[in-house]
C-alpha cells in the first residue's frame, strides 16, 4: 500500500509554523483594524447626527423667529399697527385721551368669625393644606 503522508524535514516544519503563525498575526493586524476603522466610523455617525438634530432645531427656532418678525413687518406697515408700537414703546397718547383709574369700593361688611377647629381638623389642614 502506498503512502500518501508526505514527511517534511524539522527545517520544512518550522518554516510552515512560521509561515502559519504570520498569517493568523496578519489575520489578526486586519480584524483589529477593521474593528477599529468601524468604531470609529460609528462615532462620526454619531456626531454627525448630533449635529443634524441640532440643525433641525435651529431650523426651527429660525422659522418661528422669521414668522414672528414677518407679522411684525406686516403689522408695522399698517397706520394701526405703527400707532400701536408707537404707544407700547413710548407711553403716548392721543390729545383727549385719559388714564382711567378702576378704584374697587370698600364694603363695610363685617368679617364673619368661624370658630376654632378641632385638634384632628387642624392637623389635616397642616399636613395637607391643598
């Protein structure tokens, strides 16, 4: 019967240990890289999603300040509008115009007297006094 298991000398098989073991080092540099280059492409991810949101936000705010400022705009072109801002801002008034003072009458009622609360009614006001 022939054999089929090739002998290699001790020198081949320390050259194909050798070469067996650069491979898995090899192997090995590349997944710790790729590992790397993927963890660090996730945290631009991240960051740039942070910013997005962040824009949007911004977007926002910017919207709703330019619809404030465009009915401002608007308001202001009118006499209405200008006679309005023009009292706000400065406390004029039209010739004939008066400060009208609401002055509440006094009653002359007399305060009505509640007799003392019990011990038990008086602690429940104090711990809850809603």
């Amino acid at each position: 019967m022939r054999e089929f298991k090739k002998k290699y000398s001790r020198r081949q098989e320390l050259v194909r240990f050798f070469i067996g073991l650069g491979a898995v080092a090899i192997m090995l540099a590349l997944t710790i890289s790729s590992v790397r280059a993927a963890w660090s492409m996730y945290g631009k991810f991240s960051e740039a999603s942070a910013g997005d949101a962040a824009a949007n936000l911004n977007l926002e705010q910017l919207k709703v300040q330019e619809a404030h400022v465009s009915a401002t705009v608007a308001q202001l072109q009118t006499q209405r509008g200008v006679e309005a801002q023009i009292r706000e801002n400065y406390g004029l008034a039209l010739p004939g115009e008066g400060e009208i003072d609401l002055v509440q009458s006094s009653t002359s009622t007399v305060a009505s007297t509640t007799p003392p609360a019990g011990f038990w009614t008086r602690l429940w006001h104090m711990l809850f006094p809603w």
